[in-house]
C-alpha cells in the first residue's frame, strides 16, 4: 500500500471511529395543525385528533393512589389542627362549663349515698354510771453499758 492510499485509509478509519453517533429518534407531533379552509362565515367545524397516548396500567395506580394518600394526609391534619386550635383556646370559662356538670353529678351522687348511709345507720345510746378508777404504773428501766444506753418505759 502506498504512503497516499494509507493516509487515506487511516483518516477513513479514524472518521468512521470518532463519527458521533445520532440516535435515531421517531417523529412524535406534538402539535396538530388543521389546513383545512375556513368556512366564509360561521364557526368552524370541529376536527377529530388522535388521541394515541398510553397510560401504563402500574402508573395510573400510583397517580390514584397518591391522589387517595394526599386526601387521608390531608384529613388528618385538618383534624389535628382543630384539636390543638381547641386546646390552644382553653380559657377558664371554658374549662368551668366542661367541669360543671360532672361536678354536679358528683355532689348529688355524694348527697344520696350520705342520705342513704344516714338512714341505715343505727342509733344506739350507751349510759354508763358507776364511779370511774384509771390506774397509771409506770415501769421504767435503763441499762447503762459502755458507749450506748437503753431506756425502757412500760406505761400500763
């Protein structure tokens, strides 16, 4: 091979190696066009356009299950923030007419088991007559012995 069909076979090579490569994409319209003429007056009539996408089966079960968790997520947080907006706005007032009544069942149903007790309590009245003796001994030991010391008193 000659020094000019080599040179010419190399850069042949070398262009054919460091050629990038385009990938080969299909033609998706995405837009529609109608070149249909205009009526002289009037609306236009409407014109059909394919409607060829495709929703894969596993990407409409995401899109509505995110749709149904975002609702609940939503719920929940609605129902938090009315409980702390409740708790936020304790005042006194407030607190009394909560604890009035159950106050109130407490003191009538204390006021019926004191009546009840009252009633089936027994009367019963001692009388005691005779001259009254109290006897008082007191017994009192201690043992001293080297550093500690007992005391007892026995009081009868």
């Amino acid at each position: 091979m000659t020094d000019a069909e080599a040179k010419a076979e190399a850069q042949r090579i070398i262009e054919e190696n460091f050629r990038p490569e385009v990938p080969v994409v299909p033609h998706i319209p995405t837009s529609f066009r109608d070149d249909s003429p205009l009526p002289a007056y009037g609306d236009t009539p409407p014109v059909h356009q394919d409607d060829k996408r495709i929703v894969p089966a596993w990407a409409a079960g995401i899109a509505v299950a995110s749709i149904g968790v975002g609702a609940g997520v939503t719920g929940i947080g609605c129902g938090a923030w009315l409980v702390l907006q409740g708790l936020a706005s304790v005042t006194l007032y407030g607190v009394l007419m909560v604890t009035l009544p159950c106050a109130a069942v407490a003191m009538v149903a204390t006021a019926i088991g004191g009546a009840i007790s009252k009633a089936r309590s027994a009367v019963t009245t001692n009388v005691y007559e005779g001259p009254v003796t109290q006897n008082t001994q007191i017994n009192n030991t201690s043992n001293q012995r080297g550093m500690f010391s007992r005391t007892r008193n026995d009081v009868r």
